[in-house]
C-alpha cells in the first residue's frame, strides 16, 4: 500500500484559503473488503467535527466492477450571537456539513490511461474547463485513483 501524505488544497474563495490535510489513517472492512483511507484538518480553534474531512473509497463489486468514492465533507458551525440573560455563551456547534461524492465504476480491464480519460473528462466538464493541464500530472490523489490504489 502506498503511504498517506499531507493533502494541500486552497478553498474556491475569493482569497483563496490554504487547507492542510494530515492523514488519519487507512482500513479495510473484512465484510466487504472496502478499502479506505481518511485525511482531516488539524485546526487547534475548532472541535474535531468541525473539521474538513476527505476519504477515499475502494471497492470490488459483485460483477467485478471497482468502485471508486472520493468524499469531501466541509462542517459548518452555528454563528453564536451573544449570551443568554444569565451571561451564558453557547459553545459553537456544527449546524450542518455540505458533501460532495465523486464516485467512478471502472472495469478490471481498464487501464491507467483510460480511467485518467475518464476521470479528467469528469473534472473538466464540471469546470467547464476547454483545455488542461496533462492528466499525469494533476496530483497525488487523482493518480491514486486512476492507478486504483488506497493507502
């Protein structure tokens, strides 16, 4: 298995905000034989469920058919708006978290270059991107994915 690393990604802001992922660690289920690995933001000012979270899944389904899930989870925290009349402040809480899946199915007969086709297709029509920057050389996690490997 390949070893996690850090994830830096900037936000889509409009000044762009660096986050920093730090690998929490990898499993399989033994029932299911889905592999994953979970990478999470490490902000000392916020409780652990308010933090960004990003998990890759794999898995071999019953038609032979692998399933891939990359899944971003981004908490949002209640605004606290003063204290109540007996001077109490409610500690912040997480009031929702917005989530995006992005899930492939690829055959055991494809190829690297043929998932990364697929998968860079995926992306660029998502961003209405007319031309981009090489497939191979779009990151770390994207190649795990097209090579079909979790950590």
């Amino acid at each position: 298995m390949a070893a996690q690393a850090n994830i830096t990604v900037y936000d889509g802001a409009a000044t762009p905000v660096v986050h920093t992922l730090i690998p929490v660690g990898a499993s399989t289920d033994p029932k299911t034989g889905q592999r994953s690995a979970l990478w999470r933001e490490a902000l000392v000012t916020l409780p652990l469920s308010a933090q960004i979270q990003f998990e890759l899944r794999m898995r071999e389904l019953a038609s032979g058919v692998i399933r891939t899930d990359s899944v971003v989870q981004v908490p949002v925290m209640e605004s606290i708006s003063g204290q109540n009349s007996a001077g109490y402040t409610a500690a912040p809480k997480v009031a929702y978290i917005n989530t995006l899946y992005v899930t492939g199915f690829f055959s055991q007969r494809s190829t690297i270059a043929e998932r990364r086709l697929a998968r860079q297709i995926a992306l660029n029509c998502g961003g209405n991107v007319a031309t981009s920057v090489a497939a191979a050389t779009s990151g770390f996690v994207p190649d795990l994915i097209d090579s079909l490997i979790i950590p």
